[in-house]
C-alpha cells in the first residue's frame, strides 16, 4: 500500500506524551527528531548549503589576481600539483572576466556574478578555503562529512542528530538533486553513515512527483486503509517491545511515522502555486535559463520557512569541472546558478529570516592558475585545486560584507588565514550552539564525531 500509506501508522500514537528530549552525544534509549536543546544559546537555526559540485573557479569568479595578468602565456616560477598531467601546461592563464568592487564594503568580484554582486554586504567571502584531497570524490566528502573516506554522516546528519527540528511535519534533512544526474559520490552525499537511519538526508526529486511513494494507491479507500494500518501498529509495537535497543529497527518506525506526517505537509511545502509572480521573477523560475535552479532554491527557502533543519541542493556531476572550454562552460555555469542564489539571500532577508539561516554556497574546490588542454584559446581549462579556492556564506550569524583569508599572489595556496574543512564544520556547529568535542556517537567501541578528533577551530572572525 506504498511506504506514505505504511507510515500513516503514525497517526495512532501521535498522542502520547513526548519525552525528555536526550542530548546529543549521551545514548540516549531512543532516537527521534523532536526538538533537542542545543548547548550553547544558537546564532542559526537552519541551513541551505547550495553545493556547487565540480570545482568552481575561484580565479575566474572570486579571487582577482593581477600576477596572473602579468604571467599570461608565460610559465609558472613554482611547482604545481597537476591532478591530470597528461593535459598538463605550465602556462600561466590570466581570467578572461573582469573584476570589480561591489557594495559598501568594497568586495571583488567578477563579472560573472552581477547578481551576487547585489548582495556582497550580506555575504562573507571565504578566499583561503583547503581540503588539500585533489580528487572530487575525496574532497566533497571532507567537506561534507568531515573525513576523506565515505561512509561516515553528512553534516546533515549530524545537525539534525544534535538538534532535531521544529517541524514534526516534514524530515528534519532535505536534499534537492538535479534533474540531469546526482553529484560525485551519489547517494553517499547525504547518508547517515552510522547514525540511526533517520537522520539520512530525505530526497525531493527535480520532478513531479517529488517524492515517491507519498499518497496511497487510488483503490484503497480511507477506511481499509484505517484497519490496515491499525492492524500494522500493532505489529510494530509488539516487535519492538521484543527487541529492546534495535536502533535501526526503531528508527526504521519512525522514518514510516515521520513519512504518514509527510502526506499532506509536503505537498503544500513543494507546491509553488501561492508564490507571488514577483518572487518567481526574483528567482528567476520564470526564465528557462535558471528556471530549474531557482525552483529548487526557492523550494529550500519554503522547506527552512516550516522549520525544516538542514537543506542541501546540488549541481549535476562535474557541473563545474572545466578541464576544458572554460570561455563557454563557466559563463553558462554561472547563468544558471548566480541569480537564484542571490534571490535565496535576498528573501530569506526580506522575510527576516536570514538572521537564523546560514546559506552556504561553494565546490568541493577550485582550480589551477595554469593552463589544461592547451589546444588553442577557447580550448584551454583549469586543472583541480583543493591547497586554496573560495566559498561564501551568508546569514545565521556570518559577517556581512566580510573577506576572509587570501591565497598566493597566483591563487594556487591558501596562505593567509587558512580555512579548513575541519574549521568550516566547527565554525558552524558553533553558530548552531552545539560543542565539537561534545556532539558525538558511539560507534565501534569510541565516540566519534564530525570532527572525529582533527583540529578544527571556531573561526571567529567570519561570525558577526
């Protein structure tokens, strides 16, 4: 009768007290996504990370270097790490795009960006952002879980392990794929490792119907649906009764709860019909370029509005990964993604909600100051770079119209106040009110945490 017909379950026992919530990191006897105090008083509440998959080019978008304008067409006075040496070039590539400040604050920026540019006082600029893993795969797990190696929780995943959410509703973790393909690594991006399953990243399809499985089957009428379902709680309960401690197996009963809440709540979360045609405009969702981009920001903006917790949306594999054709594939790049990013920035202030909302925006890294493919000028790409690229971040308690850390006089290393994927995670567990050291889960004999013992620390100076 589907998974949203099973979970319909729920609706038996959604009357029974709640419990003390436990905190995070105490083993707690259960696992669910009331709300749990945080321990420190919060900047932000929320989160929608716009994950830019491929590597954006920090040289040509974000980090103006006149060195490189100088050294064009002539070798590089250093050595480079090519990840791909068999198209590699020592030649120096100066960007094509042309920077200039924007805002009270004075931010750099190339012309690619127009629309970001209307908002640099809101943002801060990360330019010293390094993983040092020069593979994709590698690099977005660091980023996105911590460590290299796949299979440990999402940043997703911890947050709503830590906190929860306020919305019963909906998952407290949502993620938005592009309707070309997933991202490097797959599913993997938004798994819950070895948290309880309820805490992996729920998925909204690019399209209709968003997510699976939602309504029951047209033949099932509301009462056999009732009797079924009544006859199915049953079951449940008395197997868990029998089987005391069965994480998976309680969090499996909650994930179908959770779904049976989800029949009506997400269909009004992901229904844009009651959005203004300004705010459409806005985002550009009536404008085929940026149409399928801006519909998901706009969905993770109504998503955070109902209290979901943590929303990631990601570009298609290799979206941004210009070995080659840079001329062409980064403007258009940039076309599909700048205007709805800046609109997602721009409503949740309107709506005051940015206060408490970080947006997060960046690659798993950058790219090389040097020549790929050098077969002519509108031929040539840039290698990977993961030693020093850019990100940005907005809101939930970033500093506006900031720039944080540089990289050398050719953009190739992060050189001035290093920002690392270890200090990115601490710097927001913090502005959520959760301790590092302190958000942990046992597993395999130990504590293990999100930082899992690196050395990342609370940035301060980014924080408002």
């Amino acid at each position: 009768m589907s998974i949203g017909s099973l979970a319909l379950a729920w609706l038996l026992n959604q009357e029974r007290a709640a419990a003390a919530p436990a905190k995070p990191g105490t083993r707690p006897m259960h696992f669910d996504l009331k709300p749990k105090p945080p321990q420190h008083p919060p900047r932000a509440t929320a989160m929608i990370s716009l994950f830019m998959q491929g590597g954006p080019s920090h040289l040509d978008m974000f980090d103006p270097k006149p060195t490189l304008d100088r050294y064009d067409g002539k070798p590089f006075p250093g050595e480079i790490k090519y990840d791909n040496a068999a198209q590699a070039s020592s030649k120096c590539l100066a960007s094509p795009w042309k920077f200039a400040k924007h805002g009270e604050c004075g931010m750099e920026l190339s012309e690619l960006l127009p629309h970001l540019a209307e908002v640099v006082d809101d943002i801060t600029l990360v330019r010293s952002t390094h993983t040092g893993v020069n593979n994709h795969e590698q690099s977005i797990n660091a980023l996105n879980t911590g460590q290299i190696l796949k299979g440990r929780p999402a940043l997703g995943s911890w947050l709503t392990y830590g906190l929860g959410t306020e919305c019963q509703n909906l998952p407290a973790y949502m993620v938005l794929t592009d309707p070309n393909s997933l991202p490097v690594g797959g599913v993997w991006n938004w798994s819950n490792g070895w948290l309880p399953s309820l805490y992996q990243g729920t998925v909204v399809r690019p399209r209709e119907p968003r997510i699976l499985n939602l309504a029951p089957p047209p033949d099932v009428d509301d009462v056999s649906q009732r009797e079924y379902l009544d006859y199915l709680g049953r079951l449940n309960r008395d197997h868990l009764r029998q089987r005391p401690g069965e994480l998976d197996l309680e969090a499996r009963i909650a994930s179908y709860e959770l779904a049976a809440r989800m029949q009506e709540a997400a269909k009004e979360a992901l229904d844009l019909s009651d959005e203004s045609p300004a705010t459409l405009k806005l985002y550009g969702v009536d404008d085929p370029t940026t149409r399928d981009f801006a519909t998901r920001c706009l969905i993770a903006r109504r998503l955070v509005e109902r209290g979901v917790r943590f929303v990631q949306i990601f570009t298609r594999n290799q979206f941004w990964d210009h070995h080659g054709s840079i001329r062409k594939s980064l403007p258009a790049a940039c076309r599909y993604t700048d205007k709805p990013s800046a609109a997602l920035v721009k409503d949740l202030k309107s709506r005051g909600l940015l206060d408490t909302t970080v947006v997060h925006w960046g690659g798993e890294m950058g790219r090389l100051p040097v020549i790929q493919n050098d077969a002519g000028p509108e031929k040539v790409g840039r290698d990977h770079n993961t030693y020093g690229f850019s990100m940005w971040l907005a809101g939930g308690g970033f500093r506006g119209g900031y720039v944080h850390g540089a990289t050398d006089e050719f953009g190739h290393h992060a050189v001035e106040n290093v920002f690392t994927h270890n200090d990115f995670h601490a710097t927001l567990l913090h502005l959520f009110g959760l301790d590092p050291e302190q958000l942990y889960f046992e597993h395999n004999g130990r504590k293990q945490s999100l930082l899992d013992g690196k050395a990342g620390k609370v940035v301060h100076e980014v924080l408002s």
